[in-house]
C-alpha cells in the first residue's frame, strides 16, 4: 500500500512562462543595483547582467553539475563577487540582508501558476490519509520562498514535509535530497511515490531509490519509458495511485 506521495514543485505542482521568468531577472536586477548605489557601490546594468549570466554559470559548474547546492546567502555572495571582486565581504550584515531578500522575492510579485489538476490531486490525496511531501530542486528562488507560493494557492498545509536543495545542499537526481524526505515521512521507499516532469531529476532519481516513480508528461511531453506510471494530467493520480 502506497503511504505517501512527493512532488516535483516547478512544472509539476506550478508552471512558469519564460516572459515571467526574464520579468523577475529584470526585477532582480533593478533591486540590487537601486541597493548597491544607495550604499554608495553603484554599478552599470551591463556589469549586472554580465555578473548574473557569471555566477549563474559558476552556480551549474560548481554545484549544480555535482547534484549539489548552496543557500540563497550564498548564491547572493556569489552573484556580489561576479560584479566586483570581493564586494560581498565589504557590505554590512543588514546590506547582505537586504540583498537577499532583493534576490529572493520576485516570484512573489510574479506568482507562477497552479498546474491544472494539482489543487485536487494534493486535496484529494491527503483527504485519503496519504502523506505528501515536495522534492524539489531550486534556482534563483529559495525554498523559503516557495513554501509562501504553496500558501498563497491554498496548499501548503497539506505537505508534511517539504525538502528544497538549497536547504538540503543537494539536488535531485541525488539520492540524498529522496532518502531525507522518506525519513522526514515515516515511510520506506517501497511505500512511496514520487511525481515530477523530469525524466532523469524525477524518475530515474526517485527509482534509484526504490521509489515508484509517476512521470507528469504534460503538454505533448514525450513519456519517460522508465516511468513506473505517466499522467497528462495531475488529478489522474487519483485514480492510478
């Protein structure tokens, strides 16, 4: 019997648009550079742009290549040091603060939407005892701030635990970031089932692990042939699970 069931966040649980995505680029930028003049460190909006393609870069190359990642404070510092060697150690506790909650928060002024079926696949599935988690891995946003997403669509309080690589250091496929959400569960792995949309992060990731794995091939995706069970839609996990 099937105990629990964990899902994949970005393009799984919510879905994004790449306009969406360069508007919180933008507002990324504009914040940091508004914080970096006020504090009397002011840079051009080619050296912001060139230092966020950089340490996006230095991100996948360093971390996330190695199924590794880092908190967002970190990501910060990194991003500071591609557009001025150094400038992350030289600003003070409450400018990093604030820098960081620069980068983190546009996805709250451009809230991602919910994917169709999700809202009654998660109430449906703990209306059955089932318990349900979040496996996901993060980019610019933290999961602090995903967990504020999953409220505001009337859901977070239907995970029992939520598992983000920035917390946890370590990204999907690793099994790791899985191992540590069963054990947050209370379920072995052959009690539980893991959504996502990709077919490596998601399905090889979680039947590595012993866990059976549903791939959500939406929109025409072409069907992971190593998927235990695929869905076009999340409610059909209702059915099927």
């Amino acid at each position: 019997m099937i105990a629990a069931v964990t899902f994949d966040f970005w393009e799984t649980l919510v879905h994004d648009t790449p306009e969406n995505l360069e508007r919180g680029r933008v507002l990324r930028l504009q914040g940091l550079g508004a914080l970096l003049a006020r504090i009397g460190a002011p840079q051009s909006w080619a050296v912001l742009d060139d230092a966020y393609e950089r340490s996006g870069a230095l991100l996948r190359e360093r971390h996330w290549a190695h199924q590794r990642d880092v908190c967002i404070a970190d990501q910060v510092r990194i991003f500071l040091d591609c557009v001025e060697s150094g400038l992350a150690a030289r600003l003070a506790a409450e400018a990093l603060g604030e820098a960081v909650e620069i980068y983190a928060a546009p996805v709250l002024r451009l809230p991602p939407l919910l994917s169709h079926g999700a809202d009654a696949a998660v109430r449906g599935l703990a209306a059955r005892g089932l318990r349900l988690g979040v496996v996901s891995n993060t980019g610019r946003t933290p999961g602090v701030v995903l967990r504020r997403v999953l409220e505001r669509h009337g859901l977070l309080r239907y995970f029992t635990t939520l598992s983000y690589s920035d917390e946890l250091g370590v990204r999907k496929p690793a099994p790791a970031i899985f191992d540590r959400t069963l054990a947050a569960l209370g379920v072995t792995s052959d009690r539980a089932t893991h959504v996502g949309d990709n077919p490596v992060d998601d399905v090889q990731g979680a039947r590595r692990c012993g866990i059976r794995a549903v791939h959500y091939a939406a929109n025409g995706a072409r069907p992971a042939p190593d998927a235990d069970l695929i869905v076009e839609e999340l409610h059909e996990l209702l059915a099927l699970v």
